[in-house]
C-alpha cells in the first residue's frame, strides 16, 4: 500500500515522498480515502498512529486542490478542535507543512497567546484554522472569526475534549458551522459520550476503528514498581538512574506536586523541567523546546502534556501518580513506543493506588509485570 492508491493529488504525492512519507499508516490508509469521499467519518485510533495526517491531508486536498474559493477575512473553510494549546500548535505546524504544495494559510488560536498575532492572521484571510475551545469562542464574541463558511470540521482527540468539560463549547462552535459541513471525529477511545457526541452531530459517519482490540501499541511493555506510602520520589529517582541518557515523561496528578517533583530531580542532579497549567505559555514552551532538544533529560508534567507531546523516540514514560481515570493512562502511555519504536511505562504504586491499578489493567491485553525499583 503507498499513498498513490489512497485517492490525494498528485501535488501531495510529491509532497510527501520529500517529506519521508513513504507507507500510509493503518488509521492514514482507512480513513483518507472516505474523508476524501466528502462523508463523515468516526476513528478510533491510539496515539502516535498518524491521525493528524489522516484528518489533514484530506482536509487540504479537498479545500485547496479540488474546491478553491477566494479567501474570505475571518471566515475559514477548515476547522481543526484540539483541546490543548500544546497539540494546537503540534497540528497547525503538521497542516502547514503538509500544504505548503497547495498555498495553505492557516494559523492556530490558543489561549495564553496574545490576540493581536491572531487578529491580524484572520483579517488576512486563512484557509484552515486549528484551535482550543476556549480561544475560538472568545474570537466569535469579538465576531473576528466567522464559521457559517466552514466545510471540514475535525474534532481530534474528541474524548479528551470531553474529558476537559468542553462538552458546551463544542456544541455552541459546531451549532455556528453549517449543517452541510463534513465532520471528522478522532479519538484514541470512544466511550459512551463520544459516541453521543457523533450521534448529534455527525450524518451517518463511516467507522474507522484500527485498534482492534488494542487500546496501546504493542511497542510498549507496562511495569509497576510497589512503593511504600511517601516512599514515591526516591524509587522515581532510582528508575530514572536506570538509564540516566534517556529521557523520560513524568505524570503527577496536581500542578503543586509536579513542582514539587521537579524541583526534587533538580536537587538529586537530574535535569528537569515542568509544564502545567498554571505556567506562563511561554514557559510551557520553552519547557518542552529544551526537552525536545535534549536540553533537559525529564519533563515532570500534568496531563495537559498527555495529548499534544509528539516526541519521536521518547524512551519512557513513568507514572509518579496513577491518572484518576483509567483512560488516560492510554493516553498517557501513547507519549512512548510510537512509530514502531520500543518504550516503556512506570507506574509507581502504593497500597492505596491499587483501585487505580485494577481498572487501569482492564484496558491492556496482558497482565502488567511488578517488580520493586533496582537498588542504586
């Protein structure tokens, strides 16, 4: 199977051979052939399958290669819904490489950023848009964005938007699109909300499910580390101490504890980072620029970082908390073990995590391994 067979423009085909793009990936080879059809499509796919060129490519080839229009200020014929600022910007980065072939404007609109880069983008008249909820709602109300010329809505990672309570802003941006939109819905779960949303939204949607049956990649082996109550930050500091060249992912559950963490692998001699959301966008991005650089050698995080982290061979993953839902563990764990490579996830669990554990192992084909973390 190559990227000829899937149905997009020889302009792409180009493109994406310069890229590196040589095999289409499972959720790339099903779903672009019926978004290119001008259907809605549902997928399920986990992360770091390749779901934003799933969405993306077809997206572009229909705007810009098949249907031009004049470009209208404020008024986009793509919208991309992602819930956090980090994928926002991972998605409008991907979007624009993909259609530099076709003359794509498109631009991302993010909290935390400041509005007068966004407005003077819209008033030049954008292609396609990507941005969190919260953002775009506030660019309706300043009626500086316009979404009755929207032909192609994608809502990526549609469980986490819902996990994040922004069931009402979806309804009130997809109410303001036009009902003869295409709809495209992705998700690495589809849990009953999910699919309440695309009953109420979507027209007769084709599935696309390339999970089967797996809610993680396979590249990925589980293991628990026991712990003591409080005994947390010394058995993280001897499993980072393991492999002291790789980098590793580090969730805690709270904003206060991941500083804490931080600033406890900083004084063990660790190079560390933090991102939550109670820093600056600035400082969440320079956070992850120097982690994707290899600057620092761990980045402590809540699980904004779950979704929107695209690093291509991160090693590991440890989970200093258990997530309070069981699906975001999937998510979570979908940092490492992408693209074929291997990756590892590091719980580290108490007595009182063990409720956490049981409904966590639920969603993994096979029994996750304990052991107790190494001695130094």
């Amino acid at each position: 199977m190559s990227f000829a067979t899937l149905g997009l423009s020889d302009l792409f085909l180009r493109s994406l051979s310069k890229l590196g793009y040589e095999t289409p990936t499972p959720v790339q080879e099903k779903a672009i052939p019926l978004a290119l059809e001008g259907g809605d499509v549902v997928a399920r796919a986990q992360t770091g399958t390749g779901k934003t060129a799933a969405f993306g490519l077809p997206m572009i080839d229909r705007l810009l290669v098949r249907g031009q229009q004049p470009r209208v200020p404020g008024a986009p014929r793509g919208l991309v819904i992602v819930p956090t600022r980090e994928l926002a910007m991972q998605v409008h980065q991907a979007i624009a490489q993909y259609g530099i072939p076709a003359h794509l404007k498109s631009t991302v609109l993010i909290g935390g950023a400041g509005m007068r880069p966004q407005l003077d983008a819209l008033r030049r008249g954008v292609d396609i848009i990507v941005a969190t909820p919260g953002r775009l709602i506030d660019h309706m109300e300043q009626r500086s964005v316009t979404l009755s010329r929207v032909e192609i809505l994608t809502l990526d990672e549609a469980d986490r938007l819902l996990d994040m309570g922004f069931l009402p802003a979806l309804r009130r941006i997809i109410t303001a699109t036009p009902k003869t939109r295409q709809t495209l819905l992705f998700s690495a779960t589809l849990p009953r909300e999910v699919m309440q949303l695309a009953s109420q939204f979507l027209r007769e949607p084709k599935h696309v499910d390339v999970s089967v049956g797996k809610t993680v990649a396979s590249t990925v082996t589980h293991r628990v580390h026991s712990v003591g109550e409080g005994g947390k930050a010394e058995a993280l500091a001897r499993v980072l101490r393991q492999k002291p060249s790789d980098q590793a992912l580090v969730f805690c559950k709270t904003k206060r504890r991941s500083d804490r963490v931080g600033k406890q692998l900083v004084t063990a001699g660790i190079s560390t980072a933090v991102i939550h959301g109670n820093k600056s966008q600035n400082a969440r991005n320079r956070a992850l620029s120097d982690f994707k650089a290899g600057r620092v050698n761990v980045l402590v995080a809540t699980d904004i970082a779950a979704r929107g982290l695209d690093i291509a061979q991160l090693p590991l993953v440890v989970n200093y908390d258990l997530p309070q839902v069981a699906e975001d563990y999937v998510h979570r764990v979908g940092r490492t073990g992408r693209a074929g490579h291997s990756g590892r996830a590091v719980s580290l669990v108490a007595d009182s995590d063990r409720g956490l554990l049981r409904a966590i192992q639920k969603l993994l084909p096979g029994p996750i391994q304990e052991e107790a973390p190494q001695a130094r």
